[in-house]
C-alpha cells in the first residue's frame, strides 16, 4: 500500500558515471522507500559546474533505468535552485547570522579543517568573498538507523562552514537542507562519508524552521588501495550487461541474503526481491567495508 509519510530520495552528482559505490547508495534507498510503500525522488545536485563530465548526467539517467530504477514526479536539479539558495544567504546575512570570509585555503591549513573565526567580526564586503555561517557553541546529536548515535560539536569540531564559496556556487550543506525541505523528504539514506556532515544540516534545518528528516548511512565500499570507490578515484562505471549481478552484489554488501539465482533475473525482478525481502536491520554497522569481500 502506497505510504504518503515516507519520501526518500537519490541525489547523485554528475561529475562523473554511475560506479558500484553509486548503486549501492541507490539501491538503499530505493529499497527503503518501496518496501514501505513510500515515494521514491531523484535529485541532479549539479552545484559544480567546473567539475561535471559533459554527458554525465544523461548516462547517470540512463544507467538507473538499465538497472530496473523508477522514480516518482519529475527529476529536480539543483542549477534550477540558485534563487532559492541566494533568498535564504540574503535573509541569513541580514539576520546577522552569517558573514562574509576572506580567508584562502593556504591560511586555514593549519586549523586542520576546523575554521578558527577569523573574519567573523571583520565585516568584509561581500565582492570576492565566500559566505560562512556562523555556529553555536553547542553539540549536535541524532540517531542514525544503521550507525547508532552520532554526536559533534559544531563550535570545538567545525566551526563557521561556507554555504556559498568565494566563486559564487552554493555549498551542498545549504542546498541539500532546502532542498529536501522543499522536495518534502522524510527520509535520507546515503553513505557514511556524510555523516559528519549531519550536524551541520541538523542546526541548518533549526535555524530555517525546517523538519528534521531520520537518516540511514550506509557503509563506504573501500577499495584495496585504500580509497573508497567514487568518481575522484575512476572507479569503473556500471556495465549495462551485468545489471542483475551487479544489482544482487549491491544487495549482499547491504547485508540482504540474495540467492545466487537473482543474478539470472531480470534488473525489475531483482529489485522486486529486494523490496520484498528488505530489512535495514542486516546493513553493516560499519563506517566502511573491504569492496573485495564482495567479489
């Protein structure tokens, strides 16, 4: 039966192909919403322009179909978003609540990833800057359904983070927030590299008013070299003609006990298995996974 209080979603990026890491991350959430019932949505996160493969994102369309991938509703990109993006920057700016920064990457070297506030009080204009939020000094929590409790502390671990950069493209931690309020997204289910990142949309979605989603975060398939598997590191992009195998090798690396038969199957029958037979309870408890236990 259909589930109208579920909307999960897919949101690759297109600087590149569809990889293995790719379809596990989909298939999870796939799975997830379908097995309930719920609505199923797909997200273009195009921020990036300078860093998009010419033709990725017909072949990243393409490829989900191959594999037996239906969404719901009309596919959104977030290069259509930009003046909802810059209205909340605007209303933030003007609230005092974030600012603009001057600093290089070369500068902030030595903080080791945690911004130390420099230009928080300098009042920079805003030509050739980036915009940073500012954090409270308090610590962000919540309960991730495969990874158990999270909790950073945005002023200590953080500090202020961009959500515009100084060439004038929007940081994904703003966007992924206003857009998964907008496209009503109930639940996210992605991989485990993002989970640091949760605090910070956590305090985002307080600060605009918005509903916090429940989170699912997956483990990252590693590769020998150490590496996950991803674009940055050419990972090899989904073969048209394996997709039942490969979709029954995305399940068992979620922990789901698919027969071997289901490499025989069609991508639908697969994935009819897989709703059929999905329970997030099975997923790794793990931030990361050997991808050559796979194989």
């Amino acid at each position: 039966m259909p589930n109208p209080t579920y909307v999960g979603r897919f949101a690759p990026t297109p600087s590149g192909f569809l990889h293995f890491g790719s379809l596990v991350a989909a298939l999870a959430s796939y799975l997830d919403a379908r097995a309930c019932g719920g609505r199923w949505l797909l997200r273009m996160e195009d921020l990036d322009p300078p860093r998009e493969m010419p033709g990725a994102q017909d072949a990243i369309l393409r490829t989900l179909e191959r594999y037996g991938f239906e969404w719901d509703g009309t596919m959104v990109r977030q290069s259509d978003r930009h003046a909802a993006y810059q209205a909340v920057i605007d209303h933030l700016l003007q609230q005092g609540l974030a600012y603009a920064c001057t600093c290089s990457r070369k500068q902030l070297e030595a903080h080791g990833g945690i911004y130390p506030g420099t230009c928080r009080n300098a009042a920079h204009p805003m030509t050739g800057a980036a915009i940073r939020l500012r954090v409270p000094e308090l610590e962000y929590r919540f309960l991730d359904r495969v990874q158990g409790e999270f909790r950073q502390h945005l002023g200590r671990e953080v500090g202020d983070f961009v959500i515009r950069r100084r060439d004038g493209l929007y940081a994904y931690q703003l966007a992924v927030v206003l857009d998964d309020a907008w496209q009503g997204v109930t639940d996210i289910v992605r991989g485990a590299d993002l989970l640091d990142s949760t605090p910070r949309q956590l305090y985002l979605q307080e600060l605009l008013g918005l509903p916090q989603p429940r989170y699912l975060h997956i483990p990252l398939l590693i590769q020998p070299d150490g590496h996950k598997l991803g674009k940055s590191y050419r990972s090899p992009p989904l073969p048209a003609d394996r997709a039942a195998p490969l979709l029954g090798r995305a399940l068992r690396a979620l922990g789901q006990p698919a027969p071997a038969e289901l490499d025989a199957a069609s991508p639908r029958q697969v994935l009819a298995w897989g709703i059929a037979h999905w329970d997030p309870t099975r997923i790794p408890a793990c931030r990361t996974l050997p991808e050559e236990q796979l194989r």
